[in-house]
C-alpha cells in the first residue's frame, strides 16, 4: 500500500512547506512521510483567502451548494478503498472500520447538503403597518480542529456543516493522521469548491490555534479533542469574543440492567469497546452492571473480549487494531498497573502485544476501586472498567459522578428504568440496546466538561450561522 503525500491545500492551491513532521505508522513505528507545517505567512494567505472565499460562497445559490456537497459526498465513495488504506496506515484502525469511516464521513455530507436547503428564518406576527422576519445567516470564516482517532469523519462535520451554513473554513487537521483530512479537502475540490472556501493546513496545534483565534476574520471556532486542551481554546475564544463549538472528551457509563440479556450484552460490549481500539470519544468505559445478572455479563464480555483477533495491517478479519501513537499504550499501562496496583482484578488482557507498533490487549478489570486513576481520567483505549451495582439509584450516581457528559448506554427493556436514565444520566446522549451514539440525523455533542455546541442534527447548522431580526415598519 502506498501512502498519499500530506500537502496544505490553500486558496485553492496544493503547497509544500519547508518544515515539517513525521507520520508514523503503528503498526510498527516506521516513518510514513513527512507532514508539512505551516509557517505564519501560509496562514495568513489562508485567512485572506477564507475571507475572499466566503464573500463568493456565501452569495451561492443553496442549490448550488447542495450540489456541490453531494458531489463531494460521491467522490469520497469513488475513493473509498485508497482512502481506507491511507486510515489503516496511519491511524491504525481496521480496514473494516477504515471503509466504514469513509462511508459514515459521506453520510454527513449528504445529511448537511439536505440541511443547506432548510435554513429556515420564520415571520412573526405583527400588527399592521410592521413586517417582523427572524433571518439566518453564515457566520463567517471557520477556524476548525480536529483530532487523530477520526482523521475523515471527525473533519467531515466541520467542512460539511460550515459549507452547507454558507461559511469558509480553515481546517487545521491532526498531523499524526494526515490522509483523512487531505482526502477530503480533495473530494471537495474535485467537486467544484470555488477557491478559498476550504483550506487545510497542519503545524504546531497551539501556535496555530493562537494566531487564527486572534484574527477578527475568524467568526467561529470548532475543536473535537481532549478537555484540557478544548477548555484552553475555549479560554482564548473567550479573550477575542469567538464563539465555539467544543465537541471534548468522555468516559462513557453503560448500565446493564436486571432484565437484560446478559450474554448478549457481554458480546456486544466487547464490539462496542474496542471499535477504533477503544480511541472514541463515545466509547463504553464504566460498565455498571446490576447485581444478578454481574457474573453472567461478565463472562460473556470476556470471553467475546478475548476471542476478537487482534493484529495490524489491512488484513480484512481483523477486528482491533493497534493504538494511534505511543501516548496512548503508555497511557493504558499506566492506568491499568494503577488500577490493579489500588485492588482491581485483571479479569483479560492487560499488556501490550508484541515489541512493535503499539497493540495493546483488550483489557477487562472488575472490582475497580472508585479512585483509581481509570474510572476518572478517560482512558482513550480498549480498557473497559466493571462494577456490581444493586440499585437503580448507585448506577446513575456512579454515571454521573464525572465531570463528563458525552455519551452513555444502557440495556434494559423496561419502560420505566429506560424513562429514569433518559431523564437522569446527564450526557448528550444516551443509546438503549445498542452502542451507536452518533447518527448524521442527530445532534451530536456533550454537556459538563464534555463541551457545548452540536453537530450533525436538525441542530447542526445552527453553531454555523447567526440570527437577525428584522422589524420593518410599513406604513
Ligand atoms: P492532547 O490533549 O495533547 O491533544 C488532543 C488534540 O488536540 C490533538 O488532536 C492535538 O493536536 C490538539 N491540540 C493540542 N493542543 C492544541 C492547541 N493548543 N490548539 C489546537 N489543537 C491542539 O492529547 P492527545 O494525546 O493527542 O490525545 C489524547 C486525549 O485527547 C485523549 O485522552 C482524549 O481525551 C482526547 N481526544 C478526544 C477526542 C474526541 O473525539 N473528543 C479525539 C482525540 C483525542
């Protein structure tokens, strides 16, 4: 497989820079290319040309825009296969999962090429001789950032969501996982993009988030990536009066009820864990697992755990691949060995697999002592924590005792607890005998520390554009 050249894509014009990083691939830590980096001057001709490019796409008919989404849309599926090679050598995920991130990032585009054309204002009634119009518009240039466990979907929602409003943008991609995002910018080039509207560019993320977040043509600021970093750029957007979308971390809780069946729950959570190797912000984490059906749930989830077949490389029975870098397996021993260290039991996995790349075992502990560093800190990996619970009332206190609340989970069929957790477990979402928490029809997004804003929904847009009131009298 050969890896495509990250190149910064500006005014409509591929560049090289004479600086720049490396990609590593972990599947075995060798250099994949070298990632170019921005120095000012390019991001100052991106912001001049965003700003060019927002003038001419914000004067664009809605059809035409629609038009050029879908067409976007349609080539990322045309390049399907050499992009999920791209996803599996850089990321590390599976080929399986790599072609389903493609097919998820052309489901987003669709979502929000429909949404261009239902940017609804409204008239509100007036007495006569006054016309009162509540109207929406773009809000401008967009400074975006994405992270490296979702190098094509993640930057899918910033680029579709802020062309479909009538926005430009400036997307400051993950260097670690280039392909992605310069597979897209591609397909929205290719599809008719008048230059300017999107630009790519990659460097040191807080020099770059410091120089765009300062600039008064930057209108909107949208990050998905950790909470300490999410809350400094929150802090800087604050500074400059910037609003922000923040789509941040989580530790997922799932609740595993009495009257659920345990033994398909156990197998699913074990497809639901280590989806991307566990790097997902949505992903399970805190199993809270009531009483009578413990030992049978977890069983099942380990025996499912350990028969997954782990490894690297685009062979197409894989089901986990490795981690994206080396920050991730330190951080998985370190917080299984601290865990343990504090009482847990290792009930699979645990270390790392091999001496190359960065495979690490899916890992189940039970009996985790509540301060253990895991059940606060979002483990970012296949590491899934599991708990005995004997009330309705311990499971949704132990849910809720993060300062995260992105996505939760739960398997029961009963109407009432169901009603009790959607009303009670504070978290952006909530999935019931499933584990798919993002949906291109639903808003997607966190409350508490998780961050604000939403993408993808009717509500998608609505971070994208700003509303005028319009009073006009007439006679
Ligand atoms: P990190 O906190 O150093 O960086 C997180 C992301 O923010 C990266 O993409 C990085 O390039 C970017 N970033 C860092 N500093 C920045 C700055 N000043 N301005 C703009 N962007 C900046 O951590 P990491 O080791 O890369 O990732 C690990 C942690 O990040 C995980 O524990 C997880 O919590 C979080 N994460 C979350 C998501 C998500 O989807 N919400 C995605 C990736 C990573």
């Amino acid at each position: 497989m050969s890896y495509p050249e990250p190149t910064l894509f500006i005014g409509g014009r591929w560049r090289k820079t004479a600086r720049g990083g490396p990609v590593v691939n972990p599947a075995d830590g060798s250099v994949l290319a070298t990632v170019p980096h921005a120095e000012r001057t390019d991001l100052d001709e991106a912001l001049a040309a965003a700003e060019k490019g927002f003038r001419v796409w914000r004067a664009t008919d809605p059809d035409e825009r629609e038009r050029i989404l879908v067409r976007a849309a349609a080539n990322l599926m045309d390049r399907r296969e050499e992009i999920a090679a791209g996803l599996v050598l850089d990321q590390g995920k599976t080929i399986r999962e790599a072609r389903n991130e493609v097919r998820v990032a052309h489901d987003r585009i669709l979502w929000d090429a429909g949404e261009a054309r239902r940017l609804y204002g409204r008239i509100v009634p007036a007495g006569p001789g006054m016309r009162k119009m509540v109207t929406r518009h773009p809000l401008g240039v967009v400074a975006a950032f994405s992270p490296w466990n979702y190098p094509l979907a993640s930057p899918t929602r910033k680029v579709a969501g802020a062309l479909a409003a009538g926005c430009s943008i400036i997307l400051k991609a993950a260097e670690e996982t280039p392909s992605g995002a310069v597979a897209l910018v591609r397909a929205f080039q290719e599809a008719g993009v008048p230059d300017g509207v999107v630009n790519l560019v990659f460097g040191k993320p807080a020099d770059i988030s410091a120089h765009l977040i300062a600039q008064p043509a930057v209108r909107l600021v949208t990050f998905t990536g950790s909470v300490p970093v999410g809350k400094h750029l929150a802090a800087l957007c604050g500074q400059h009066m910037k609003p922000a979308i923040m789509e941040l971390g989580g530790s997922s809780p799932v609740i595993v009820w009495d009257d659920a069946d345990a033994d398909a729950a156990g197998a699913l959570s074990a497809r639901g864990k280590t989806r991307n190797a566990g790097q997902v912000c949505v992903a399970p984490t805190r199993f809270f697992v009531h009483a009578s059906v413990h030992d049978r749930f977890l069983d099942s989830f380990a025996a499912a755990t350990a028969a997954l077949k782990v490894g690297t490389g685009p062979d197409p029975a894989l089901e986990m691949g490795p981690l994206a870098n080396q920050r991730r397996l330190a951080a998985m021993q370190a917080l299984t060995a601290d865990a343990l260290q504090r009482g847990a039991r290792l009930v699979c996995g645990g270390e790392r697999l091999g001496d190359q790349g960065f495979l690490f075992a899916p890992t189940i502990l039970a009996d985790v002592p509540a301060d253990a560093r895991a059940m606060v800190e979002e483990p970012f990996g296949p590491l899934a924590l599991v708990s005995r619970v004997e009330s309705l009332d311990e499971a949704i206190a132990g849910a809720n005792a993060l300062e995260f609340g992105l996505a939760a989970y739960a398997f029961t069929d009963r109407a009432g607890v169901a009603a009790r957790l959607a009303d009670e477990i504070e978290s952006g979402s909530l999935a019931i005998n499933h584990y798919n928490s993002t949906y291109p029809d639903m808003p997607f997004g966190g409350v508490k520390d998780s961050g604000y804003g939403r993408e993808g929904g009717a509500e998608g847009l609505d971070g994208y554009t700003f509303l005028k009131s319009v009073m006009q009298q007439t006679s």
